[in-house]
C-alpha cells in the first residue's frame, strides 16, 4: 500500500475472480463461461468490422441496443450497455445508490456487490438467506437506499420465482430495485416483464453466460427511459464511447442468431439434468440449480479437499471460504465430455 494513494484506493478491497488457466488440457469448469464457442455470424461480423477500426465507433451503440431491444420487446431507450454486466453494476452503483443511505443484498451473494459498496462508500446491510438458501423477501421491504440481488442468485443458484420479486418492489418504491440477471436464461421468466408496471426497477444481463461471449465483454441493463438516462450520464462522465467497433458487431450478431442461443442453451440445460443426477448417484447434495452451474456437497469430504484434488487432476471447479458454504463447490456446466471427465475424476477421488 503507497502512502500516495487516495483514501478511496486504499479503502477497496479488489475483487478476486476464479482462477483463469493458461494450460491446454485443464478443464476449467470454475467461471461459469459457457462450453461452447459463439455463433458462426459473431465470427462473420466481427472479421467484417474489423475493417473499419480506424473509424470511431457509435458512442450509443445503437446497432446493438436495437436488437436488444427487438429480443425483450422494448424500446431502445429502455437498453444501456457497457463492458460486461460488471461495468453496468458499477455505473448502477453510482447513478443510483447514495453515500449516506443504506442499501440491501443478499448475505450469500455475487462477491462483486461489497466491493462495489465499500469503493463508492456506500453502506450496506447484508440479510441473511433462510437455511434452504432462497431469499428472505420480508428482510428486503423498506430498505432505505435501495436493493440488489442477483436471480437466479449466485453461488447457490436458487431462482426466486417473480411474485417474490414483486413483493421487494411493491416494499421499496422511490428507491432503485436492481435484478442482476446474469444467469436468467438457464431460469424461469424474467423481470424484464415487470418494467412496465415499475419504474423503479432495473435489471442486469450479460452476454458473458447464455449468449458465448464473455471474451467480448459486453453486459446491458433494461429499464425505464428515465433509469437509463441516469447510467448514460454517468457512462459519457468516464468513456464515452464504452463500447468497441468489435464488441457492438459481435454482440449484435449474437442477439440477431436466436437459433443459435436457443440450440446451445438447451444443451447446457440437458448437460445440467444429466449431470446433477450422476453427481447425486456419487452421493451429493445439490442445490436446485436454475443456472449454468451446479452448487454441491459432499457429506465425505471437505469441499476445499476436493477442489484440491481436482485441480491436481486437471479440474477447475470453485470453492468460497466464505461462512456457510465453505462446505460447497461450484461447478460449472461444461459439455457432455468435460462432464463425464468430471464425474471420472470424482468417482476416484471419493473411492481412494
Ligand atoms: N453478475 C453475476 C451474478 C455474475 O455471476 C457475474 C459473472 N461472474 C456477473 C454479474 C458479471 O458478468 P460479466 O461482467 O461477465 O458480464
């Protein structure tokens, strides 16, 4: 720590992500990426743009806002986008949470929220999960300076059906309710659907999970004109421009290959099914995952021993020391084949 930091940098306490893998050959089952590659159009559009990068890019990406925009059936000024849903908290952390009032999360929840809070000196009140792990909604109503939560949540991976949803936005109105839904399409519906009614919610995706691009870095927020307006504001204050050439034409290839999505996804669901029952076969416990990942336990070994064991064998999965769920791992869908690898490993593993 340098003496010449600011009282905010020193205040920050950086977020540390999963472990990325320079290796060939790990399977790396740790981040939640999906396992397969992108649309072949994602390719085509961006080889294409890419002639034209000595040209800035469009600071609005409308290109992009407009197929969003097309898929949720909204208007585009109901669509923000930014890099990566990451960057869309931020900004939603700064248009609309306050220094002196107090907002509300999940104890057990996306690690990035604290960091966020602690780094714009926001305070904040963690409520606890009930012991099934779904959201306590009654410790949600009131909050003074507003609301996030991620649905479904991670790590656990619980979909909160949307009449819960409603309660905490019927409880807070005034005060901005953000829904992070970074794994929404691997879930039930959505709460883009409930934009119309309140004008008070705002809610997170991210491209990074359903749609193949977590390379590309591209998150957006859907709400009311007025919300959006609020993160324009803050973006146009840091980058303007946001966006690159290559993100805004990839991304809206993406979105425009609904074929595609709805073909990868559903095999992520099926790998999901298949394997929840193979690792309930060995003897897990598992969460009811409306996610791309699998969040378990062993009642044979301690979570941290397995996470070591695996990534002796070449596996990445993800293990918290975090109170409560240090018992658990987080495993991501992978394809059929990285899954039965996994299953392999562990049918040694918890043999020896
Ligand atoms: N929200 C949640 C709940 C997440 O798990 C993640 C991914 N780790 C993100 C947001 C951020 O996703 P990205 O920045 O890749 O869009």
């Amino acid at each position: 720590m340098s003496r010449l930091w600011s009282e905010m940098t020193r205040r920050t306490e950086p977020y540390v992500p999963g472990e990325q893998s320079g290796h060939t050959g790990i399977i790396k089952l740790n981040t939640n990426e999906n396992p397969y590659p992108p649309s072949p159009k994602v390719t085509e559009a961006i080889q294409e743009e890419v002639s034209r990068l000595h040209l800035y890019p469009s600071p609005t990406a409308d290109g992009l806002r407009r197929a969003i925009a097309e898929t949720e059936d909204l208007t585009e000024d109901h669509v923000f986008v930014a890099n990566g849903s990451d960057e869309v908290l931020a900004f939603s952390f700064m248009a609309f949470f306050d220094p002196g009032r107090l907002i509300r999360f999940p104890d057990i929840t996306y690690s990035f929220y604290p960091v966020y809070a602690k780094l714009f000196g926001i305070p904040y009140k963690e409520v606890p999960l009930r012991d099934d792990f779904t959201l306590d909604i009654a410790g949600f109503e009131q909050s003074e300076g507003g609301i996030i939560l991620p649905n479904p949540n991670a790590p656990t991976g619980i979909y909160e059906p949307l009449d819960g949803i409603r309660k905490i936005l019927e409880a807070n109105p005034g005060r901005v309710v953000i829904i992070d839904e970074a794994y929404i399409d691997f879930a039930g519906p959505s709460a883009a659907g409930l934009i119309s009614e309140y004008d008070h919610l705002l809610v997170t995706r991210t491209t990074s999970k359903s749609r193949s691009l977590a390379g590309l870095r591209v998150g957006y927020a859907l709400g009311r004109p007025e919300l959006i307006e609020g993160l324009v504001r803050i973006k146009d204050s840091f980058n303007s421009y946001t966006l690159d050439r290559l993100s805004q034409s990839g991304a809206e290839a993406a979105f425009r290959d609904a074929a595609y999505f709805r073909e990868m996804t559903d095999k992520v669901l099926l790998t999901r099914s298949r394997s929840a029952d193979r690792l309930g076969k060995l003897g897990f416990r598992i969460l009811p995952s409306s996610a791309n990942f699998l969040f378990c336990r062993h009642p044979g070994m301690a979570a941290e021993q397995l996470y070591s064991e695996l990534k002796e064998r070449g596996i990445l999965v993800r293990h918290f020391s975090r109170p409560r769920i240090s018992d658990y791992l987080r495993i991501t869908v992978g394809t059929d084949g990285q899954m039965d690898q996994l299953i392999g490993v562990l049918h040694e593993v918890l043999a020896e």
